[in-house]
C-alpha cells in the first residue's frame, strides 16, 4: 500500500495548480442560471481552454484527443479544479462522464472517431435520454418505443430529468425496440436532438431551476446506423453507463463535499450567539469533527477503489457505497447548517455578514436530489446487498 | 383524566380543515408567492374563522377559547400550508389594535435574533419584538430592510434589518410576554405537526398510487419503513403539542415550559425528517417545484428555527428538567 | 382534553405512596438472580401483599379479586410503584400481563374463576409456551403438533424464549392441531407444567441469565377442558393477548426509560474529564434534553393511548408506536451511557464512585432485546405501515 | 500511489487468517473466560506468529514491518476475536524485555484514565503507563487492585486500582510516547474494522439461512438493507484503517494524528453500529451467550473505549482540521 505520489503526478499537480492560477483569474462573468444558450457557450468555452492546455479528458486515450493519463492523474485534476474553484463541468456534463466513456466502450470505430474528439474539445453537448415518468428506480420497464421503418428507427414516447436537453445536440437514448421482453427489448441510440418530432418543455425544480426538462418524442426518424451495439442489447450498455457513474464518477462530488465541511467551519465562526462564535461550542465541533473523520475515511476508500479500478481495468460496484455515504454525509452536513443558521436559513441569499449562509441553504435543497438521482439510495443499498453481499433478491 | 379531544375540539378541528381545504386549495396558497406572501381577502377571512380572536376573551370581541383549542387550529393550517404570519397575529390580538379583525398584519421577531431576518416585510403592517423586558410594537414602514432572495420558501418572503432595531412603543410587560413567547412556540409546533401529518398523507398517498417493479412501491419493505417512522414520529409529537396546549391553559397540571420545549422539540423534529422523507419517497418527482413535497419541507425548515430551533429547547429542557 | 387527575384518582395516588413507603422498607433481601425457585417465592409473596392491600389488577374486575378502578388509576399505580422501587412484577409478569387478559377475555367462566384469582392472589405462575427455534418472527408457522386422542391433547413438539419455565405451574401454549392450515390451524391450551415429558432447559442470554427457557414436550397429555376458546381458534386468541402486549404493556417500561434518563444525568454528574464534570458537556445536555423531550412526548402519547382505550374498552394498534419509539430511545439512551463512561463501561459493576456505572453497562446489553422481543422493530413497522397507514401487504 | 495491499501483504493477512483460524477457533476464545482472559500457550504462539515483534527491527529481533502491515494483522486478530493485551504488548516490544517473545504479558492505561480500569489484572505481567512525559512500566503485582465483576467483555476481565498509580520505571520520552499512543489507536482500529467485518459476514450467513414466512430472511428489504449499512461502514472505516497505518510509516503523505483520528472513529463506529445490527439481525438468538454476536459486541464496546473514544476523536479531528 502507497499513498505517495510519483515524481511525474507531482509534477502534473504543480503544473495544472499554476495554469489554473493563471487563467481563472481571466475567466468572463458567469452568465445567469436560466440563460442556457449563454450557459452552453460559457462551459463548452472552459472545455476548449481546458483542451487546449491539454487537460481535456486526462485518463481518455490520447488517439481521440484525451492525455491518456492514468487515474491518479485524474484524481489529482479532480482535487486541484475542484479546491481552485474552476468552471464546473456544466453541460459537459452528460458527454464527459456518461456518454464518452459509453460509445469509448460500446461504439464503432466511426462513432468513437467522430463524437469523442468533438465532446473533447467543447464542440458537442449530449443530454441522457434514460427515465421516463413510468421508469424511475425501475428503468428496464421503460416505454418509449422505437420500430425500425427501413434505415430508421421511428421513436415516440416521453423521457424526463433530461439535463441540458434545451442546448444539446445529442441524446443518449434508451428505447423498447420489443416490447415482449423487458431488459432483452431495449436499445441505445444517438439521437440527435434537431429532429423534427422532438419537443422539449424544461421541469422547475426544488430550487427553481430548469436544468432538467422532459423530452417528448413524436415518430422521430433516427437513422439505424445512430444505433449503438447491437439492437435489443441497449441495457447491457446502459449498465456499462452506470458502471462508470457508479465507479469514479463520484470524485469531484467527495471533493466538493470535503470543501463544504471546511466552509462550514468557516461559517461556523461567522455565526455569534451567546457571545461567543458557534465554532467554539463543543457539540458542532464534535460533530464536524465526526463528518471530517468519515469524510478522510471516504477519500481514503476512494484512493483503494482508483487503485482497484487501475489494476482490473472497470470500477467495481464500490461506487453503490461511495454514493450511499457521501450522499448521506452531504445532506447531514447541509442539516447541521440549517441548525447553526437558526433563522439566518430563511434565505437562499447570504444574511448580511454570514457568507455562505445561502448557499447552504441552497445546498440543503439542492442535495435532496443526492439521496435520488442516479439510483435512489434505496437502490443503492440493494446493489450493495444483492451484488456485493450476494443476499437473494427481492421476489 | 381524559386526554382525548371533547366534541367542541372536534367541531372546531374539522370545522379549520374544511376552511382550508376550501378556502386555502394549494393553488391559492401558491398564488400568495406573487403577492409577499399574503392575500388580504383571505387574511380576513381568516380572522373571520376566529384564527387571531381564538383566545382572546369573549368581551373583548375574542371567541374565549384556550390554547388547548389554538393548537388545534394551528395544526389544520399547519397541514394545508396556509402562508402568513400566522402566530405573530394571533399573539398580537388585543395588543395591535386591528390583529384579531385580520385588518392589520402582525409579523415579529425576537429582539436578540442576530439575524435580523425579518419575515412578510413587504405586506405585513407591524412589527412584534419581544424581549427580556416585554413586547414591543413598532411600524414595519419604519424599519431599514434590505431584501433577502430568494426566501428558502418561497411563500415566506424575508427581508434583513440594515439597522438595530427600534425600541418599538411597549404593549406588554415581561411576565405576560415570556407566556407569549412560549404560547408562540406551542402554536408553532402546532402547525409543525400539521405538516408532518400531511406529508405523512401525501407521502402514503404516492406510494400506493406510484408503481415501479410491477408493484405499489409502497409495497417496498425499505419504503414502509420509512413511513412507519413518519407516522410514529407525528403520533409522539402530537401526545407533546396537545398536552403543550393544555398545559399553557392549566399551569397546574404541569410545567409550561417542559410541556413546550417537549412539544416544539418534538413536532420540530417530526416536520422536517417527515417531509425530508416524503421528498424520498417521490423520487425524482419529489424533487419538481410541481409536487407540494418541497413546499411542506420548506415550512417546515421555516416553522422549526421559528420560536427557539430544536437545539435551543432540547438545552432548556436539560435545565428545566435537571436543575 | 382534560390532563387533571380526579380528587379520586388525587386520593388514590397518596393513599398508595403512603403505603409503598410503609411497606417497601420492610421487604427481605431480593434473591440471588438465578435462584428461580426463591426468586418465585418472592416475586408472588409481593405479588400476595399487593393482593391483601388491595393493589393488585387495578384495572381487574372486582368479581376476580381485582380492583376494578379505570386505567388512568392502572397509570398511576404503574408511575407510583416504578418511581419508589416498588419489585418488579417479576415471575407474575405471563400471568398479570399476558395469560390473565387472554384468559379474562376468552377463557370460560370454569377457566376464569379458577385462574383469575389465584393469579392475583400471586398462587399461579404462567409461562408462555408461543415461540419456537423455526417460528419467531413467523409465529404463525409453530410446529408443535398436538393431535386429540380420546379427552386429551397430545403434545409434541419445542418451545423457546419460555420466560420463568423452571417454576411456572401453567404455560399459555400455542399448538398445531391442523398441519393443512396455517393460521387456522393452531390452539391456545392451558398446560399444567407438571405433565410427564415436559423438558426443562434453560438460554444463557447475553447478559449471562436464565430466565428464558427451551421447553421439550414428548406426548405430554393436556386434557381437552385444558382448552381456552375453540380448537383452530388460537391464532385469533393469540393475536388478543399481543394486542394487550402491544397496547398499555410497555407502561412500566417507560416509567422505567424516564427514570433512567435521570439516573444518566446523575451519572453525568458523578464523571469528571478535563477538570468540569460531563454534565457541565454541552452536547451532552443537548443530548439528554432532547431524549427527555421524546420521552414527555412519548407519555403524553400514553395518555392519549389510554384515554382512547378507557373509551372504547380495547387498546389499539398504538402500542407497535409506542414500542418502536421507546426501545429505540432507550438504546440511544444506554449508548449514551456507554460513550459517557470510556473505559468505566468495561464492567458491569459500579466503578469506584461512578454509582449505577454497572447497571447502565447492563442495560446497555439487556436492551439489545428491546428491539427483537414481542415483535421485533421490522414486524413493528411492518404492522404501522400495513394496518395504520393501509400499505399494501408484503408479497 | 497503489493503495492496494502488495503480494506481501496479502501473504501476511491470508497468513494470520489461516494460524487464527486454525489456533484461536471460537472454542478456544470462549475458553480462555475461565483463564483470565490469557491462555499462555497461544500467547507464546501468537508471539512467534511476529504479533508482538511485528514492527520491531530485524537486528532486535523483530521481523521489521511497518505500521501499515500491522494494522492488517491486527484486522486478523479483531476478525477472529483473539482476545488479551494484544495491542498493548505490542507496543511494549522492545521496551519491555519478553514482551515480543509472548513471555511476559504487557496491558497498559493512560495515567490520565480517572476510571482506573485495568485489564486483565491477574493475568498481565506489566502494566505500561502512557502520559504526556513519556511511557513508564510498572509490575502488575505491585497494583492495589479490586475486582470488578462481572467485565463487559466476558474475555476481557478488569479490575479497578484503588490507589494512585505508581510512577513507575520511564521507558520512553514524551515524543516517542506520543507517537505510541497513535500507533495504539491505529492497531486498535485494526482490531475494530476486524470485528466489524466479521459481524458483517456472521449477519449475512444467518439471514441466508435463517427462513421465516417462507422466505430466507436476507431477502427481506429491511435486514437487506441493514447489511448493505454495514458493509457500507466497513469498508470506508477499512479505507482510513489502512491510510493509518501508511501514514504513521510515512509521515509524508499527511499528518498522522488526523490520519488515527479518521481511523479510530470510522472504525469505532463500524464496530459497534455492526454489532449492534448483527445482533438485531439475528433475533432473539442474538441475545443468547450461545450465538458469537454477543462476544462481537461486546469486545466492540471494549476497543471502542479504547485509546480514546469516538467523541475524544471527533474533538480531535476538528482541532486538527480546522485551527
């Protein structure tokens, strides 16, 4: 066991701390939150100049454009963008961490040669076309169907919680392609997303916001050869999909997590009551002291993962019980806030000197989703019990 | 001995809730996001109801109940959302001339609240403050406010004060004004309960719909469990909040100020791991601005730090029980 | 909603703390734990004294030698009795608490004027002959066969968790008289405990006890009149018995928690680290303030519970509620404990001045049982979400 | 960076798992209540399996690991429930001469401890002493001991010193004393993450087995789902354990004390909540003397004090974090 770096990771850190140094600074003003034209140019802009000075897709294959790196490296650009602030990765989101690492695995040779330079270099944005109202936790049950009409396929149905799909160019689509099977009847499309048929009407969340939209598609005609794999065998690619979200998806996530504990430590001592700060009193302390301990702990499981991952090649489903605890832990966290902020949390605004307080109160709101999104933790903990501790499934 | 409701208590009960289901429909409440948090037809109506007047005796214009009756009638607007300083008028009847006829609307705070976080600044008339000393009234017009946005629920509208506060014209001495500050917590944690009781509802309600897997997910064993302890969490706080009611009325069966931290403590922490659940168990659907779900969850962060947070009263009941 | 106790109820309360600080003193020095036979002897010569002054089965009618007096007077004398270290009911704990209900409510007029009294009068010890090595949680799936030969049942089969075995004269035992139903098919007896082929060996529990039995039965003859209610009717009689475990059993019990919370601020008081004492913790205060608070929540919801009982005569499905929420409360409590005292938790003894040290470390132990005995916290839940909240059934 | 065990490792871990297995069955813990807690024999062969000498120099006659590899033989040690002053005459290796060869029997306290609490009072040879001025030795028969019965642990016996500790003979200074103290911490969090995967799996082949209502019971969400919790815990708690250990061999990588801090409190927690679990699991057989789970429980109670508690390392780590 070495957690050392190596010389050369050493180096990459000191080398990617002084770029981001210098070029944070010169960034132009973030656009506002519902703008998503301006938002799409303001984040594919970052992927670019990311590209550019070589940190587009550290441990992607050098021959589509990635550093070819290894997944310490990556670690290390995941800790050093996260702890300097830079840009987040936005509506490159789906393309980086879902669909690239997807049609990396599972597509052909023009496929990977076309799309992985292109979401690389900031020029394509993709949106996940996977639930649907029906299919939330149980997505193989999904209806949107698709049926081959010569070299196309004629979808019709309705996705939803479909990030982005207001700026992108392509979907990663799950449609039934036969309806007499359940997980055996589905396939994975690249559907690009300026058909005629397809009509996008943006969800409001918890907080507002609008990044999600449900998709409706009305005999959209996607070519056959958009197809990735084989037809009938898009679940079996989709798992590969989760694999990846479920492996070391979660990094930057831990890293904003561990930066919100240190940031609640310095709210902490912004807040006065009883004429002292809150920092001093010995409950939050223990408290925080606790989340920063399994905090470590959890970035220390992580490093074992990575080192797992690196050596078999596939992340294991270690990353059920990353997203289990650190989902957890991040709303625990975002809890104490609320208790700390006694009524300064009325606010999604910082409360005059409190700064911060709003953006946990955000936060609190916002990570509802964690315990949700991307296998409920319900799900979660069936994938630890039935895959990892091998209990009989549910019946 | 006979800690059940009498057939009066009943009455008014289901009398409140067929009120708000009427007049206070989700959409109505809203509706009120539009205009800070208040709508001053309903606001009457409200009062006509008796919500300010509850206590307020008989001769003085008031209906002459007790707070055992008040409780009641907070946890119905607990339950239906329904927005407003609610507590903060009901304590003000017969201290602000207009508060019990619903003319005048009366928000407050606590003069040692460090965050000067003021709520309804745009449509409320006046100021409560308690302190040490007594209460104090002062116009909402005269305070320096900056705007606070977005509110963390968005029919609670809030506002920051930019200046100490004013010492405000007296309207009650300190005695009769820390009995209504515990009268506030008692009712808070009335609507406290409400809530949780209904995102319970609303939480059951989906999951006996909502169908994943070929089956009802409430179905689920790790779904029924959640909400066994939804439920169990409210029926415990409600034994809390009701005997907080009756023992404001009757001091003798009881400590005032145990009987409310247990309550505010209790109901405090069942509205907010409840309506935290009830997000769970929508899923993604818990998570749109379109399902009550957040709304019930925002209340409840509101209502919970209202009147002493739960870490304030679980300290005072290690002292009030223990000293 | 009236909290007032009535001047009879005023009277009751003082006549009865007069009489336990008259009589209590007087007691003879409790048994050795394991001692089973003095510890009979004992726990029914107080069981006796409650009889002759008129305390026991409160809430018994006056025709069995009991009382006669409403449940809020049952409240009290449970209150009164716990808060003055009045003896545990002990060894008359099946037959106050379980059997004689069953019995009162289901049992014939022969049955009741025989057992009812000797009960009271503290005569009869009960056991429970209901659980069984393959049928815990599935009780209904009991084994112990019994078949009718001529006037008799005869009995083969095993029982286990048989509290007081060892000196009980009679076990409400639950038998299978037909193998081709489950829940019909079962027969509550009252079995004479000196019946041939009754075997006796007693459980080590965790904490190193004997109080729990395995009990053998090899063709033991139970007369047919030995029968309460119909044969195959058990199952329903069964369920009487839990709903009166489920519904104002636990009272004593929580008596018993809210004293131990204040023996925990004792104990708190008598810990010294970094020169204050742990009750001087902040955290700790908190801790205890807030379980002081759900426990006065919780027995406000007893009262709530009993006046519902007082008026429709049966307790209800509240009690799993109760249940849940006490033992766990009192775990948390006792685990409390356990941090508070660091190394002083390494005995079951008092350490040095930390009086009660051992008996929280005991407790710590004992109430891993709360969870598991009569309905374990899942079947709790289980029972709250499907008959409360009208969840659809398990499949 | 590999933070996976090498080849070497996992010899020594598949090593100390099988002699474990083999030599401290389950039959032969319980045995050693009525010795004491120390069966002399094994002691003397757990000494010449390197447990004591582990860490210490080759040229003294240790095998010359390092902390890191420790800690995976004392997850051995915690998983098998080996019980005595293992970790404590570990650390005496080299100070306190027979402590590595199993001849002498080392237990040890914080002079600091107010409770006093000694284990294994009629069986250890020396009790080592830590404090802020270095590590001191002292006979056990030179101790003014009464007896405590019956010990949390039945494989663990205590007593309570009834006089003020002696001074004892120094062995250490306060820097080294110091580093002591942690790599305590870290191979009693060795021992914890042990036991809390060996609970796991005890809870796990029992719900596989164990049938109620037709169904073996780990098909059940809810003890499903209590299991999942506890590989959840295990396995971050295994992720700080083994950091601890690399980084009390190599300071460079990060500051030791948080390093032991995130340790001793995951796997604490892990310990104790798994235990508690498994027990629940199990049902009424987990309340009996018969089933291990009571022993698992019991020794995690144990550990957990040990070396400083949960919250001692929570305040720890938030000093150490955040000042």
């Amino acid at each position: 066991m070495d957690l050392r770096y190596s010389e050369s990771d050493l180096a990459f850190r000191a080398e990617l701390r002084s770029w981001l140094a210098d070029v944070l600074p010169t960034l132009p003003p973030k656009p506002a939150p519902d703008d998503w034209p301006a938002r799409r140019d303001w984040d594919t802009g970052w992927q670019r100049q990311l590209f550019e000075a070589g940190y587009a897709g550290i441990n992607w294959p050098k021959e589509y454009g990635g550093r070819g790196a290894t997944l310490t490296e990556q670690l290390i650009y995941l800790e050093e963008t996260t702890r300097a602030g830079a840009p987040y990765i936005g509506v490159n989101f789906v393309g980086m961490l879902h669909a690239g690492p997807t049609v990396m695995a599972e597509a052909s040779e023009e496929q990977k040669a076309f799309h992985l330079p292109r979401i690389l270099r900031g020029e394509e944005v993709w949106c996940q076309g996977f639930s649907e109202p029906g299919a939330g936790s149980d997505l193989a049950s999904l209806s949107c169907k698709a049926f081959r009409d010569g070299d196309h396929y004629v979808v019709t149905g309705q996705k939803i919680w479909t990030s982005f799909a207001q700026v992108a160019d392509w979907c990663e689509l799950l449609v039934r392609t036969d309806a007499s099977s359940k997980h055996k009847g589905i396939t994975w499309l690249i559907c690009p997303m300026d058909l005629p048929g397809i009509e996008i009407r943006p969800l409001r969340t918890i907080v507002g916001s609008s990044e999600f939209s449900e998709v409706f598609f009305d005999e959209v005609r996607v070519p056959v050869s958009q197809r990735v794999g084989d037809e009938n065998d898009g679940w079996r690619i989709a798992m590969v999909t989760f694999s990846f979200e479920r492996g070391t998806g979660f990094i930057s996530d831990l890293v904003e997590t561990d930066k919100m504990i240190s940031e609640l430590v310095e709210l902490a001592k912004r807040v006065t009551r009883k004429g002292a700060t809150a920092w001093d009193d010995v409950a939050l302390r223990r408290e925080i002291g606790q989340m920063q301990a399994q905090m470590d702990a959890l970035w220390a499981m992580t490093k074992r993962n990575l080192a797992q991952a690196e050596r078999n090649g596939v992340p294991g489903v270690g990353g059920s019980v990353v997203k289990l605890y650190y989902s957890e832990l991040f709303q625990r966290l975002t809890d104490v806030a609320m208790r700390l902020l006694e009524r300064a949390s009325l606010s999604r605004d910082d409360v005059g000197q409190l700064v911060g307080s709003g953006s946990f109160v955000e936060e609190r709101l916002r990570s509802t989703s964690f315990t949700i999104a991307a296998g409920t933790s319900q799900i979660q903990r069936n994938i630890v019990a039935e895959r990892i501790l091998g209990l009989p499934k549910d019946r | 001995m006979d800690f059940e409701l009498t057939d009066d208590q009943i009455a008014l009960q289901e009398g409140l809730r067929s009120f708000c289901s009427g007049r206070f429909p989700i959409e109505v409440v809203r509706a009120v996001e539009a205009t800070g948090g208040i709508d001053r037809d309903r606001w009457r109506e409200l009062a006509d109801m008796g919500t300010f007047a509850l206590r307020l005796a008989e001769d003085a214009g008031g209906v002459g109940l007790g707070t055992a009756d008040a409780v009641l009638a907070f946890e119905e607007l607990g339950r239906a959302l329904v927005p407003g300083p609610l507590v903060w008028t009901h304590l003000a009847a017969g201290l602000v001339d207009g508060a019990a006829t619903g003319e005048v609307v009366v928000t407050g705070i606590e003069r040692d609240d460090a965050s000067g976080v003021i709520e309804f600044p745009a449509t409320a008339d006046v100021l409560l403050i308690l302190d040490t000393d007594g209460a104090w009234r002062v116009d909402v017009a005269d305070l320096a406010l900056a705007p606070l946005d977005p509110p963390l629920d968005p029919l609670t509208p809030v506002a920051r004060l930019t200046a100490p506060l004013p010492q405000g014209a007296k309207v009650l001495d300190a005695g009769p004004a820390a009995e209504l500050r515990l009268t506030g917590a008692a009712l808070t944690a009335g609507q406290l309960l409400g809530i949780s009781t209904a995102t319970t509802d609303l939480a059951v309600a989906f999951a006996k719909e909502r169908v994943q897997f070929d089956r009802p997910i409430g179905q689920f064993q790790a779904l029924k469990h959640l909400m066994a302890d939804m439920l169990t969490r409210s029926e415990v706080a409600r034994g809390a909040v009701y005997a907080a009611g009756v023992t404001v009325d009757d001091p003798e069966v009881g400590p005032v100020a145990r009987a409310v931290a247990a309550a505010k403590l209790t109901a405090g922490e069942a509205a907010v791991e409840n309506t935290k659940t009830c997000v769970q168990v929508h899923g993604g659907m818990g998570y749109t601005w379109e399902v009550d779900a957040h709304l019930q969850l925002k209340r409840a962060y509101v209502l919970d730090a209202a009147f002493g947070g739960r870490e304030h009263w679980a300290e005072a009941m290690a002292d009030l029980a223990f000293t």
